[in-house]
C-alpha cells in the first residue's frame, strides 16, 4: 500500500470525532453512555445530506483503492440475503487474503443511505451495537440484502486494515458520501 500525499490528510481522526482514550474517557464515544447525544446529533445531521448512490460509493472506493494501489475488486451483494450468502472463507480464499478478517465492509439502510462503514469479519445487522442504535434513533432499518465488502490481498496485518478502514471512510464523507454512523470507522484507531 502507498499512500499519496493527497489522501495523507485521511489518516487523521476529524477533530469533531469523539476520541477514545482509557485514562481521559470521552463518553461521547458511546451511543449510551452520552447524555449529550452528539453522536445521535451527527446521525440526524447525515440524513438531512443528499443520498449517494451505491454506484457512486464503489467508484470512490475504486478510485481509493486505485489511489493507495491495492489491488481489490470491490463485491456488491444486492437482494441476497446476507448472513446467509457471505461466507468469509470462501472471500479469504478467492481474494488471496492473509486472513478472513482483511476486509472493510459498508451496510446500508432500507432507504438507501450508507448507515457504516467497518471493517473485519463481523458483518451483522445488530441495533444493539453503537450503529444500530443511532439506526434507530433515526428511524431507519437496516437493509439485510445489501452490503458492500472491499477485500484487502497483501495488507500487513489489522494496523493496516484498520488505518485503510479510517481513511475510506473519511475520504467517503469528505466526497459528500452521508454515513449515519459518521464516526465508527475512528473510533479507537
């Protein structure tokens, strides 16, 4: 992976973005644990934003991709269900990745907008985690025939993963892309 100085601004957390530290604890991190609901804020502020298309959204990730030169083929599940189609193995094997977890993926809403971006093999369509909640408190449902994954061959383990993560997901947002869940993709990392 090569990251040109255009795209160097994308490893940095947004200044607005809650941090996460264990001995100074932002609360705000946490759907929860914020009485100020600043991140449920945000998800109503990303809703009021024009939707971009999936289209639209694979060919930034393409773009990006192209940009940092890994080669990937983004995957774009539509009308299948997912839980019961991804098959993280079979992923691991035809894309050649060191391990099952070396993917970023992106769950949508039933209206179409981008509700996170994440990465590993965890992809689910819970609203008992952080997106699910704010989900909710804008009154939108997940889409479960809907999903992108970005397979990622020849990375250098979860550091690298996470900082790929981090950055597409703040170069989507600065390319007018709404995520509901704006700050999941910095959080921690």
């Amino acid at each position: 992976m090569v990251i040109p100085e255009h795209l160097k601004k994308y490893i940095e957390t947004p200044n607005d973005c809650p941090k996460y530290n264990i001995n100074n604890p932002d609360y705000r991190c946490t759907v929860d644990g914020d009485k100020t609901n600043y991140r449920k804020n945000k998800a109503k502020d990303e809703i009021t934003k024009e939707k971009v298309s999936v289209f639209e959204i694979l060919n930034l990730i393409n773009s990006f991709l192209n940009d940092i030169e890994v080669k990937s083929n983004c995957i774009l599940i539509d009308g299948l269900d997912i839980l019961m189609t991804v098959n993280y193995e079979h992923i691991k094997r035809q894309y050649e990745l060191n391990s099952q977890s070396d993917i970023v993926w992106m769950r949508f809403t039933t209206d179409g907008y981008l509700g996170v971006v994440a990465s590993s093999n965890d992809i689910n369509f819970d609203y008992n985690t952080n997106s699910g909640k704010l989900i909710k408190s804008v009154h939108k449902k997940w889409d479960k025939n809907r999903i992108i994954i970005v397979p990622l061959p020849n990375i250098e383990g979860r550091n690298e993963r996470v900082m790929i993560e981090k950055m597409l997901g703040n170069y989507l947002s600065d390319n007018k892309v709404p995520i509901i869940d704006l700050y999941s993709h910095n959080l921690g990392k």
